[in-house]
C-alpha cells in the first residue's frame, strides 16, 4: 500500500507516513531516553551516596576527594561536563589501547592539535558496525551524566543524613549498636524521608537534560523531531511544509506525561518513608 506515496490521500497516507524508517527511529529514540534513564538513575544515587559519605569520612584524603567532586561538578556548567566527559574519557580509552596494542609505535600521540593513535586503537574500530558506535556514545553518555548528577545527589543525601534527628542515633549507642549498624538500620533509612524532595527535583532536572543526548552525538527524540519535522520538498517520498511545531508540541506532552508519572511515583514514595512519622 506504501509503494507509491503519490497515490495515497487522507488516513492511508499518514498510516504509511508515520510508519516510515525514520519514523520508526523516532520511537526508537524514546526507547533510548528511557534506557538512559533507567540506566542512569542508580549510578547517580550510588555516586551520590558514596559522594556524601566520602564527604562525612573521618579520614581526610577521603574527604577532600569527596569535597573536591561535589565542588568541581557543581562549580562548571553541566553542559561544559557533557562535552568534556565524552571527548576525555574516549582520549583516555584510545591512549591505553595504543600503549598496550601499538607499543612498537613511537610517534608521540600527540602532534600539535591532533590526537592520534593506530587504527586498531579506536574505540570502537573504523570497520565495526554501527550498532557499536552507537553503543560506546551512549555509554559516554551514561557516564556523563552520572558524574554530573551524582555530585548534586550528594549534596542532597549529605543534607539529608545531617537532618536526621541525632537523638535517634545516640539511642543506638544506648542500646549497644556498633556504628555500622547504626549507619545502617537507623542513619540511612531515615535519612531518605528528608531527601526525598530534593532528589525528587533533581529527577526532574535529570528529565529535562535528556535532550542534551544529542549533544552528544546520540541520534535522540529531539534530533529526529526536528529532522522530520523540517519543510520537505517534492524530492521527498512525503512532502510537507514546516511542521516542526506538531512534533515539538508531541515532543512536550511526551515529557510532561513522564513528568506527571514521575509525581506520582514520588508521592506514593514519600507517604512509604514518611509512614509512621508526625508532619
């Protein structure tokens, strides 16, 4: 039926319009939004975590390191770290992979303001698919903005373990608990009903950064809704005027269905930690 565009008129024509190979990249790149998310998420609150303990350590290395991430992170523009993290860590990745692969290679890696190193270095190679190349952005990706975020959570999870109330901690002690199991079965459950609101603000803030995926080189909802929402002339199988605006307003109940999911999961959470606690 979807031969022949020029022959289709009215709900025929936007069945096979919609069902085009790029379209079906569009639905795709949702997909990936949510992975992003999905993956992402949890790397955050560990790096969060293990920044706000790393912050309260009796040992002080550990707690500069921990002082000195959430500082720097926080300090720099998140979009320079989106563009920062990607292009080093692959730098770093290649230049391992030229000492261990090319060792017998001595032209230094870098000559002026090109970074070279041998072909079979490349992460990923020239000659691989491009499934892979897609799949080494996206794990850059995932590392930026766990690095990115992971700083903001651990300065709210840091708040929130102050906040707990101390007096729960010293009837711990009373009661002969060793500090790990006051850490452990009393500090960190509580301290999630007071950081709560925070991480919930930063998940939507980690919401409306997903589109910065393109940015990245990533091929995600934002870059398609505007590749097919440009003005496509009659060379095209689909010819259409500008219709970037029907796709961005998609684009915009697209997130604000995420956003409204994401409510609704963070109330149900904070009436869960908040169970059994007067407000």
């Amino acid at each position: 039926m979807c031969a022949d565009p020029s022959t289709l008129e009215g709900l025929n024509w936007w069945l096979c319009y919609l069902t085009t190979v790029k379209h079906m990249n569009l639905y795709t790149s949702v997909f990936t939004v949510l992975l992003l998310l999905a993956i992402v998420t949890p790397c955050i609150l560990a790096l969060g975590f293990g920044g706000a303990v790393a912050k309260r350590s009796a040992l002080m290395p550990v707690r500069w390191v921990g002082m000195g991430y959430t500082s720097m992170v926080r300090g720099v523009p998140d979009i320079v770290f989106f563009m920062f993290v990607p292009i080093a860590l692959d730098q770093v990745f290649e230049m391992i992979r030229h000492k261990v692969l090319c060792s017998d290679v001595t032209d230094p890696i870098w000559q002026g303001n090109d970074f070279v190193v041998c072909d079979i270095a490349k992460l990923p190679l020239n000659a691989a698919p491009q499934w892979q190349h897609d799949a080494y952005g996206f794990i850059l990706a995932v590392i930026a903005f766990a690095i990115v975020f992971g700083a903001f959570a651990a300065n709210v999870i840091d708040g929130a373990l102050k906040a707990v109330p101390k007096g729960q901690l010293e009837a711990g002690e009373a009661v002969g608990m060793t500090k790990r199991q006051i850490f452990t079965r009393i500090h960190a459950p509580q301290m999630w009903r007071y950081a709560l609101p925070g991480l919930s603000n930063l998940w939507m803030i980690l919401l409306k950064a997903t589109p910065l995926l393109f940015l990245l080189g990533i091929e995600d909802v934002v870059y398609w809704a505007r590749e097919l929402g440009g003005a496509k002339t009659s060379r095209f199988a689909y010819p259409h005027t500008d219709w970037r605006l029907g796709y961005f307003l998609a684009l915009l109940v697209f997130y604000l269905f995420l956003t409204w999911i994401s409510e609704k999961v963070f109330d149900r959470l904070k009436l869960r930690f908040g169970a059994g606690v007067a407000i």
